[in-house]
C-alpha cells in the first residue's frame, strides 16, 4: 500500500494522543522534534519514560 507521508499529520495525531496520555504518542513526537526542538524533543522523551 501506498501511503503519502504527511509530517504535520502525524505531529497533530502524535500530540492528541500524548496529551491523552499515550506514553508511546510522546515518545514518537520527541522523535519528530529532535531535528528542530532539542528542548522539547527532551520534555517528550521524559514525559514519556516519567507517564
């Protein structure tokens, strides 16, 4: 199957999902931030591994 990727989507689905509190939605969206938001991809990562 051929899926176009879209990297604001999955941001937005990513941070619905962190907010509810899927640990793994955070985890994810740190790793869509480490490129450009060092400091948030690290608060994700730790709300993440901290729940």
């Amino acid at each position: 199957m051929d899926v176009a990727r879209d990297p604001a989507r999955a941001a937005a689905l990513y941070q619905t999902a962190c907010d509810a509190g899927v640990l793994a939605a955070c985890n994810r969206l740190g790793a869509l931030y480490e490129r450009q938001d060092a400091a948030r991809a690290v608060a994700l990562y730790r709300k993440a591994c901290e729940g």
